[in-house]
C-alpha cells in the first residue's frame, strides 16, 4: 500500500471512470498495478509538473503509468482523449456534487485536479 497524495482522488471518485479506462486495454493477464494508483500517479504529475522519472518511488514504475498516459491520450473521432474525457467527468461530477460553477466553460486540468483533491479531502482515500 502506497501513501496518500493531495492529489489522489478517492476510490469512489475513481469508479465513476472505472469502467471506461479499464476497456480501453484489455489485459491478456491479470494487471500488475492497480489502475487507480495508474490513475493517480497520473495526477500527481499533472499537478506537481515534474518530470516521469521524478515520480514518487511508491506509485507503479514511471513506465507503466507513462504507457497508460499515452494510452488514455490517444484521440477518438471527435479528437477527445480518454484521459481529458476522464477528467472532465470527474470535475463535472465533482461540480454538481457542490453546486459549484465552472471559471470559463472548460476547467483545465490542473484546476479540476486541485478542486477534486482539496474537495474530499475528509473521504479516505
């Protein structure tokens, strides 16, 4: 089990998009990591802007959360990736859950892993 960072999500948060990062790639044997620490590593480097190999040691190794970070960035047909659709959805979610209205029209990502992070911070993580 790995320490908590601010800019984890909960697991409860983290089922919300469950599903859809999971059916992106099928594994042909059982996953090593965890998606949600996939997830979250994610995050932390949005938020901190650091380098891959500055992740923190407890996350998966930086090459496994960069393969799924390229994975999720990959365009559909109306050039969304399923990361950026990820987020968005959480920050939505996250929005209507406090009756909070976006800045603009778009939260960017750092925003929307901010508000996510600081707003359930009383959830276990």
């Amino acid at each position: 089990m790995r320490k908590p960072y601010p800019s984890d999500i909960t697991r409860k948060q983290f089922e919300e998009i469950r599903a859809e990062l999971e059916a992106v790639k099928k594994p042909k044997t059982p996953r090593k990591y965890d998606l949600y620490d996939i997830f979250c590593a994610i995050l932390y480097l949005m938020k901190e802007r650091c380098t891959w190999k500055a992740l923190p040691k407890d996350y998966p190794a930086w090459q496994n959360v960069r393969h799924y970070y390229d994975i999720w960035l990959i365009p559909d047909e109306n050039g969304i990736g399923l990361l950026e659709k990820s987020l968005r959805r959480l920050g939505a979610s996250e929005l209507a859950r406090t009756h909070r209205k976006p800045a603009g029209d778009w939260l960017d990502y750092t925003e929307i892993v901010d508000y996510i992070a600081h707003h359930d911070s009383e959830e276990i993580r």
